[in-house]
C-alpha cells in the first residue's frame, strides 16, 4: 500500500484492519473480551507453527544420525494434540458463537 511494505502475515492483518477498518468485513472484533481472546489465538498461533515446522521439516532440520522414527512419531503426535486444539476452538466459537463476530464461521 503505497511504500509501505509488510511482509509479516499478522502484520499485514492489523494493518489492513486499521487502515480499512470502515470498509468490508472487520478483521478485529471491537469488544474487548473477543478482542483479548483474538489476540491469545494470534499468540497460540506461534505454537502451532512451531509443532507444524517440526514434522514437515524434520529431514531438514535433524542431521541425519540423530534421525529416528520415534521423533518423527513424537512431533506428529504433538502435532496432532495441538490442531485437536485447534479443532476445539473454531468448533467454541462456531457452533455456540462463543464471539459475536465470527468471521472464521462465515
């Protein structure tokens, strides 16, 4: 936008709300409880990515002598407990309509 370059996705996101924030489909609720809870999924966000990296760049990132089953077992497993998580929150939010702005359920 203009020279303005925001090349981080949660960034971006902000921005966007800001900047456009009369136009379309809000990006941040307005009340302040949803937006704390928001803002802890953003954070929590942070663990999932962690969880993803490690399974999908497990060859990549452990030498190849310290490479076992078990560990890929291990990560795909945490990997698996944090989206069951993640399941669990986008199910809150959008079958009880835990927010009353839930743009992830439209």
């Amino acid at each position: 936008h203009g020279d303005l370059i925001v090349n981080e996705s949660t960034a971006a996101c902000l921005y966007l709300e800001k900047q456009f924030q009369s136009q379309g489909n809000r990006l941040i609720p307005d009340s302040p409880a949803e937006q704390a809870l928001m803002f802890q999924r953003m954070m929590e966000g942070l663990s999932l990515t962690d969880k993803l990296s490690s399974v999908i760049y497990y060859d990549l990132l452990v030498p190849e002598e310290e490479r076992h089953d078990s560990g890929l077992r291990r990560n795909k497993e945490t990997l698996s407990t944090e989206l069951q998580l993640w399941e669990s929150y986008l199910q809150n939010v959008c079958s009880q309509r835990v927010l009353d702005f839930d743009p992830l359920c439209d």
